[in-house]
C-alpha cells in the first residue's frame, strides 16, 4: 500500500460483505486490533491525500441475506441500482449533476464560517465546535496532483472534520452498523468534554467498546456529516447494513481520525500541530448514522443561528 500510494496509483475496491458475522465468536480486542493493522498504510495514504480509490457495492448472497433474510441477490440489486443511479439514462451525467450540487452546498457551508453544528431529532441533542478554519468537501476530491475523482460511490454527503475537543451532548444512532465483522445495533452515545463517555447498544456494545478502548483519539470525533432526504440511499428505504450505502442515508458522525484534508495546507502539519488545530488522530474512524425522519440541524455562525436542514429537509440556500 505504501509503494503503490508512492508512485500514485489508484484503486478501484468493492464492498459488500457476504458474511457480515464471521468473527462473532472473535475476541473483540483482538480483532479490532487486528483489522486495524491491516488498514493502517491504506488508510494513511488515503488520509494524507496520495491515493485516489473509488469503493462500489457488489450485491452477493450473503449480502442479500443481512438485508432481506433471504439470499435475494436480484432484489438487493435493484435496490442498489436505484441508490445508485443506473436507473437514469446517463448515470454518470446524473453523478457529475449531484457532485456539482453537493459541492455547492460544501461553498455555501464554508461561506458560513460556523464555529458550532447542532444536530436534534428523536434521541439526539448533540453539538459540536469546528475548527475555525475547516473546509467542507461534497461530491468529488481533487488530490495533490490535481486529478478530480469521487472516492465513494454512492455519495450523498457534505462534510467536515470538528474540533475533537468540543462535543457535548448525546446521540440515537439511527442505523445498524458493522465493526470488525460485528453487527452493532440500537446504539446510544452520550458525549461530554469532547469524549464518548457513556455507551449502550441493543446488539453488539462489547465491539464498540472495544474499538473506543484502542486509543486516546477513539472516543473524539472526526468527522461531521449533513445528509438529506433527496439522497438516493434514504429513497431506496432500504437498511443496507452497509457503511458505505447507510451513512449516506442521513446525517452522521464519525468518531476516531479526523481528515486532515479539511483544513487547508494540514499535510504540511507535523502530529502535535495537527492536535493543536483540533484535528483528531486515531486509528479508528467509524461512521454511525443519527439522521433521517424529524432530525433538524442548526449553524452558529458570526450573524447567529442559522438552519441547515429541518426535518430532514436541506434548508440552506446554495
């Protein structure tokens, strides 16, 4: 990974696990450290800016499975299709419209300079200080050597890495998501001085306990993200038990490594710079889902309060 993120390769990766608890029975602690060596070189060139890859679904039988019960790969991938816009006459033309559209909010966002996000719904009050001078990304990337690319398909998100020390608050995760090969469903969170101090979950809580006891970073967040309702994986209806697709459901969260790429010039930052902008450094980063249905999201900014989505509605003008 480190050679191929040097001579500035890309990848193409496909996701979609057939098998989603194949380590059940896996001590958590070591499986979380386990899977996390083995992303470690990917994910650092990754997060440094000198890999470009794109991640697509490939439905299979055991993905069906999660999702319907049955080994239905047919109707998992109409439900993909429709996620992702092979429905339209030109799916790549209707890509290049929605990247354009995510990267104006992504300037209408930064144009706010907000200093705190606010995320309300069912369950969920939580809010979060960002970083001065962050930047929001939407739709494609552009890497150091100026080639233009969109690291996930699908995509339905806008953004940005907070301040790791400020978050106060609690969380309803919305969606099942999966750990080290762990299904965890009907997680809570509780955030207080920056940290995730108080967890609970129907299904799955020792693995995410395990993945927050990796280091000091685990329990800070890294990465708020807004979503609304015109996204494509939130009209399919669908629980993908995905990370990829459900993230892009509604707004989510991140806790673990931040991306530096959201503050201007960072790569050129060492570590303990980095820390004290704010930026998170974990070798986790894990994406949890707390949008959808009734969630509205508010901005502080220098002229007050502003909204951004109101029961899941995108409110900001572009």
């Amino acid at each position: 990974m480190r050679g191929w993120a040097n001579d500035g390769f890309a990848s193409i990766a496909l996701s979609g696990n057939p098998q989603a608890n194949l380590f059940a029975d896996v001590d958590p602690h070591r499986l979380t450290a386990v899977r996390m060596q083995e992303r470690t070189a990917s994910r650092q060139a990754v997060l440094d800016g000198r890999r470009r890859w794109t991640e697509v679904a490939a439905p299979n039988a055991g993905w069906a499975t999660q999702v319907y019960g049955q080994p239905d790969v047919e109707r998992l991938w109409t439900a993909v299709a429709f996620a992702m816009r092979l429905d339209e006459p030109d799916p790549v033309g209707r890509w290049r419209a929605r990247a354009t559209t995510l990267a104006a909010r992504a300037r209408a966002l930064d144009e706010l300079y907000i200093s705190e996000i606010r995320y309300v719904g069912e369950g969920t009050d939580l809010t979060v200080g960002l970083i001065p001078d962050c930047r929001w990304t939407g739709g494609a990337v552009i890497d150091p050597g100026g080639v233009v690319y969109m690291p996930n398909l699908p995509t339905e998100e806008v953004f940005t890495s907070p301040d790791r020390r400020l978050a106060e608050g609690f969380v309803r995760v919305t969606k099942p998501v999966v750990i080290a090969g762990q299904l965890v469903e009907g997680l809570r969170l509780t955030f207080a001085d920056g940290r995730i101090s108080k967890i609970s979950a129907s299904a799955g809580v020792d693995v995410v306990r395990a993945q927050l006891a990796t280091d000091h970073g685990a329990r800070r967040l890294g990465e708020v993200a807004l979503v609304d309702k015109e996204s494509r994986v939130a009209q399919a209806g669908t629980v993908f038990h995905n990370t990829l697709f459900d993230e892009n459901a509604g707004c989510h969260i991140a806790w673990g490594q931040s991306l530096p790429f959201a503050v201007d010039n960072s790569h050129e930052l060492a570590p303990d710079e980095r820390a004290a902008r704010g930026l998170n450094a974990s070798d986790v980063h894990t994406d949890v889902v707390l949008g959808g249905e009734g969630l509205t999201v508010t901005a502080k900014t220098p002229q007050g309060w502003v909204t951004l989505i109101e029961n899941d509605t995108w409110i900001l003008t572009n």
